[in-house]
C-alpha cells in the first residue's frame, strides 16, 4: 500500500506531468530504444512516428495515478490494455524497464522540479500501477495458454487462401502450420500477426480483427491496404497462398454479447466492417432468431467488402435488414443503385433505419474516428442509453478515463 504523503504527492503532480505529458514520454520512448532497441521488435513504428502511442501511455498512466487509491474503479479499462499487451508478447520483465525509463525521462524535462520526493513518490506509484498490469495480463497468458487449441505467445500459421474483397481490402484465410486445433474466439476479437518484411531489421506486429464467425478450421482476417502501411503492403503485395506468417492468440473485450437474444445493430465504416461481419455470421449460426439492422458505410462501391455476402444474408434472413451508405457513389455504383444512401449517415435517415431495432437494441460500431464520432453523437441524441452502446477504436485507444 502507499502511504497518504505519497499519494498525496502523486495527486499533486498529476496536472504539472500532465502539461509536459507528450514531452515526457516523446524523451520516454527514445531512451527506451536507445538502450533497449530489441523493443522496436514489439512496438508500431507508424504509431511512434504520429505521436500517437506517446499520448496513450502519458494519459493511461496519469489516469491511473488519480486513481492510485482505488485502482479497481479503473480495472475494465487496464483490462482493454491487458488484451493488447497480452498479444503482443508483453510480459512481466518488460514493466521495470519501462518504469526506470519513465522516471528518468520526467527527471530530465522537469528538471529541478523533479525533486527525490516526487520522483520516488512515482517510482512507488509505477510499482503498484505495474503490478495491476502484470497481474491481469498474467491471468490472460493463462488462459490463452489452457484453451483447447489455445497458445501463450505466437505461432506460425500458414495462408491457406487470399481471398480480394474489394479495391483495397484483402481477406487471408490462416492456419497453424502445426495442423493442430485452433482456440475458439468470441466474434469481435482480433489477433496479432507478426512479419518481418525481407530487408527490415525488426519484426512488426499488428492487429486485425477476425471477420469470421469462430468455429472453423481457420482464421480470417480482412485487410485493408494503408497507403505507406508496412505490414498491409507487405501482406497485400508479397505474401501469397502457402506463406507463413505468425498469429497470438485472439483477445479483445470489444465482443458480442451472445447471452442476449435482444435486437442488435451493427454499424460500420470503411474497414470497420471486419469484427462487424465475425458479430453478423455468428448471430446466424448461432441465434438465428435474432433480429439485426447492420449498416455499412463506404466511399463507394469499388472499395465496399463483403457488400454480395450481406445482402445474401439479408435476402435469406428475414431477421436480417441490411443498408448500404456510400459517401461518394462512382457511375457504376449509380447505374446499379446497389447503396440505400448517397451521402454520409446523418440523423434523420439514421433514426428512419432504425425504427425496425426496437427501442432495448444494443449497438456496436467501429470504423473512422470522424463516423465513431457521428455515430455516438446520433445515438445520444437518438436517446440510446451508454450501457446499449460498444465501440473499438483502431489503433490507440484514446484515453484510460473513468467513465
Ligand atoms: C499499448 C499503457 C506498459 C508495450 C498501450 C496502450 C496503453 C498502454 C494505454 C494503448 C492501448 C490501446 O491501443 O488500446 C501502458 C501502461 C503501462 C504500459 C499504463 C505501464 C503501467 C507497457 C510495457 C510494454 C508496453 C512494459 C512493453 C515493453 C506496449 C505496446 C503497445 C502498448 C507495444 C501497442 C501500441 C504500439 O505498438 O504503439 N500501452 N503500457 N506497455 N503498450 Fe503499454
């Protein structure tokens, strides 16, 4: 336990770190590949490059310090980070190295403000909030590990088809190279794959979300080729059917809840759609009766996957509605009118849409920050109560908030 002076002293200097945040630990993550460049095998350059990494460590670890004294009011939220360091291969002895990083990094941009008393008061806090990681993250590795077909770390998987969905986005078709079983996984979760492209010095990991529905002999993902994406473009362009490549095993929160029979929604943009279509085929294999309004938002038509799978869905489920939005529909797009909106999703065709969802549906989105932010802004004003509503971010989660 921390004593009062010291909690004390943490509460107090939350808003000064705070200011020097992104300086802190900008100064954080070069002393940390200076001495331990083997971490540039784990962590996402591109992340590192637009800074965005850098604000999600400084929020979360602040955000746990306001909360040093009650660190079980933030557990859900170090739970969400737990999957995404679980798979990546983040492990207990990695904490100490980072925590040593930290407080030099804050002792050099606060100078002398920096005083022995905050920053052992710091070291202290680190101690405990790491503990609350290492702890959780334990349980994970565990429980990977014990599932039938379940692994700890990665494991090598083999393409067994690359399958184009659309102009940009390429589904791959993986299985272990073992042959042995794979762990289920509830629909909404991603795995990390690890490649290191010819030529490249270190190993690059990235998520992708299973478009699925658990219970095959495979794994799917759908990718979606990023202008300058070193692990899409080297998925895209050089790896081909027979290849390997080597998968964690599937975590996440962001998951359908399948105890419930209530109406749900499924809203998508763009490359969204992918934990969308593992939610859409689980709810028909498995709850049948369950009525679903999935919503998919494109540019246009060229670049809008598995818009021939959904529309079969719909056509025989008559549980299921479908509608298509394409911001900017091209000629042919027009000629076939194979979209419901021209346009991007605003209020009054949203509420129209969901008439059919009843007023107890649970909501689940995913896609471009600027559609999450639509979206959520017309769910509250729709009246959707905040327990209805689930979403996941691509990339860094924003922020470690109470809500
Ligand atoms: C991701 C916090 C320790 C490696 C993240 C994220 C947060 C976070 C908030 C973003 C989560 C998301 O995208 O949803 C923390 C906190 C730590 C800690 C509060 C200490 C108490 C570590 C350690 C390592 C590590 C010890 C390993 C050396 C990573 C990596 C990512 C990540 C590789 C993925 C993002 C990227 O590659 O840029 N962490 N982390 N973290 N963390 Fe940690």
């Amino acid at each position: 336990m921390l004593s009062k002076e010291t909690i004390s002293i943490i509460k107090s200097t939350v808003p000064v770190l705070e200011v020097h945040g992104t300086k802190i630990t900008t100064r954080f993550y070069q002393l940390l590949f200076e001495r331990h460049p083997e971490l540039l095998n784990i962590f996402n350059h591109a992340n590192q490059k637009q800074g965005r990494q850098q604000t999600a460590l400084a929020n979360s670890v602040y955000a746990a310090a306001v909360h040093i004294d009650q660190l079980e009011a933030i557990l859900p939220v170090v739970k969400q980070i737990g999957h995404k360091h679980r798979s990546l291969g983040v492990k207990a002895e990695h904490y100490p190295i980072v925590g040593e990083t930290l407080l030099e990094a804050m002792k050099e941009v606060l100078e002398d403000a920096a005083t022995d008393e905050i920053l052992n008061a710091w070291g202290e806090a680190y101690g405990v909030i790491a503990d609350a990681f290492i702890g959780v993250e334990k349980e994970m590795y565990e429980e990977a590990e014990s599932q039938v077909g379940g692994w700890a770390d990665f494991r090598e998987f083999v393409i067994a088809k690359k399958v184009v969905e659309s102009d940009v986005i390429t589904s791959f078709y993986l299985q272990p190279f073992d042959g042995g079983e794979i762990a289920t996984y509830e629909a909404g979760q991603y795995v990390t794959v690890r490649v290191q492209p010819e030529g490249l010095e270190h190993t690059h990991l990235r998520q992708y979300s299973l478009s699925d529905a658990s219970g095959n002999d495979y794994y799917r993902i759908s990718v979606k080729h990023e202008n300058d994406g070193v692990v899409s473009t080297y998925l895209h362009e050089k790896m081909e059917e027979g290849d390997k490549l080597e998968l964690s095993a599937p975590a996440g929160d962001f998951v359908l809840d399948t105890s419930s029979e209530k109406p749900v929604v499924l809203l998508s943009g763009g490359v969204g759609v992918t934990p969308m279509m593992s939610m859409l085929n689980t709810i028909v294999y498995e709850q049948p009766a369950r009525k679903v309004t999935f919503i998919h938002a494109a540019q246009n038509g060229s670049v809008q996957a598995f818009g021939e799978h959904v529309a079969e869905v719909a056509a025989t489920h008559k549980n299921v509605n479908s509608y298509v939005c394409l911001a900017e529909p091209t000629e042919d797009d027009i000629a076939r009118s194979k979209y419901d909106l021209q346009g991007l999703i605003e209020l009054g065709w949203l509420r129209g849409a969901l008439a059919e969802a009843g007023d107890d549906a649970d909501y689940y989105f995913c896609g471009p920050v600027p559609f999450m932010k639509a979206i959520k802004q017309h769910l509250a004003e729709l009246g959707v109560s905040d327990e209805r509503v689930h979403y996941e971010f691509f990339g860094p989660a924003a922020s470690l908030e109470v809500e």
